[in-house]
C-alpha cells in the first residue's frame, strides 16, 4: 500500500481539472469547505481528510473516465482543491527535520 505522500505524488489529472484546482487553492478555507465535502462536524486530521478525499475523488475520476452523466466537474474540481489545501497545511503543521 503506498503511503499518503507517495498517493498525493502520483495523482494525475487532465491539465484543465489540475490547473482550475490550482486556482481554487488560494481560497481554500477547511473549517467550511472540508466539512462540506466531508459532510461532517468534527473536522478530521490533515492526514485522515486527505485519505478520505482521495477515495472520494477517485469516484469521481471514474465516474469521469465513465462519461456518467451524474458526474460534475464542479465537484470534481471542489474535491482536488480540498486535497491541494489539505496537503499544503500538512506540510506546514509537520515537524521540521534538523
């Protein structure tokens, strides 16, 4: 099983999905965007926010690669901006090797 940083390393997406999640990014606020994508009160630790995005985008990637018609490239794009943030206070909240 390959671990969190290697899984965020090794996500690939089209360029138009990754770069509109690089935009959102900057706006990105946990406290009201995770707990609505994650549909929860107690929000989760970066890392376990971040595993649970991951599953929900890799639904929506399939649904995408489907071509279903329930699939939203809004929500798509919500969801990849969610995991660009998480990922960047992950590594501002880690300890700092000396």
């Amino acid at each position: 099983m390959l671990d969190l940083h290697t899984r965020l390393a090794t996500l690939k997406r089209p360029p138009l999905l990754a770069r509109a999640a690089r935009f959102g990014v900057d706006d990105y606020r946990r406290a009201v965007h995770l707990r609505r994508i994650l549909q929860c009160e107690a929000l989760p630790r970066h890392g376990n926010a971040i595993m649970q995005l991951m599953d929900i985008e890799a639904e929506l990637d399939a649904l995408r690669k489907d071509g279903a018609a329930s699939y939203r490239p809004g929500r798509h794009v919500e969801v990849l901006i969610a995991i660009l943030g998480e990922a960047h206070l992950l590594r501002a909240t880690a300890p700092q090797a000396v």
